[in-house]
C-alpha cells in the first residue's frame, strides 16, 4: 500500500472500525489511527477490538480542527464520522446533524 499513515474518522463506530480492522489485517505495516467522540455507546464496544487489532485509537471529534491536528500527518483521511440516529435533532437543533454529516464531509 502507497499510504504510511490513515486516519479513520468516526473509527470506533460500526463502518469506521470494522474497516479499519480490515485495513489492518491486509496492510500490516500501515498506521491506522480511528479517530472518534464516542457519542454512540456502540463505538465503546469496539474499542477493545480496535486495541486487539493494533489500531491507534484517539478520542476527537471532526469538529475540532485541533482534534484533528492531533493525528499527526497522515497520507490519507477515510471519513466515517456520522450521526446515524434518526432522531437526531428532532428534540434540539439540528445544527449538530447537519455539521457532522455534511459540513465536515465535504
């Protein structure tokens, strides 16, 4: 693989880490780095499994700039991060959704 380092934003969740796993397991020799809030008690689960699997593992959220600074150079971002909750701004403003799945998508 061309890429030396990548970073998994939204890592811990469901996409994020089971491809970050897979990345791993083909691409030994690679840095993978899974960069996630945990906001979704799911991502907690997966922690365990991202250690095992020699994923660095770096509580952020895209929405900080320094967060993502944090990572360290990286050669390739794969964009993971999401609200999956349907939910989701229904209760309060929608401003959270639509930043997390659009704005910083892009």
């Amino acid at each position: 693989m061309i890429y030396k380092n990548i970073l998994i934003t939204g890592g811990a969740g469901f996409v994020g880490s089971n491809l970050a796993v897979k990345l791993k397991e083909k691409y030994p020799q690679t840095e993978i780095t899974a960069l996630d809030n945990l906001k979704r008690r799911g991502s907690e689960l997966n922690m365990k499994r991202l250690a095992a699997g020699g994923i660095n593992f770096l509580y952020g959220d895209i929405r900080n700039p320094e967060d993502l600074e944090s990572a360290g150079p990286v050669d390739l971002i794969i964009m993971c991060a999401a609200e999956a909750a349907v939910l989701a701004g229904v209760n309060s403003s929608p401003a959270y959704l639509l930043i997390t799945n659009s704005t910083y998508a892009l």
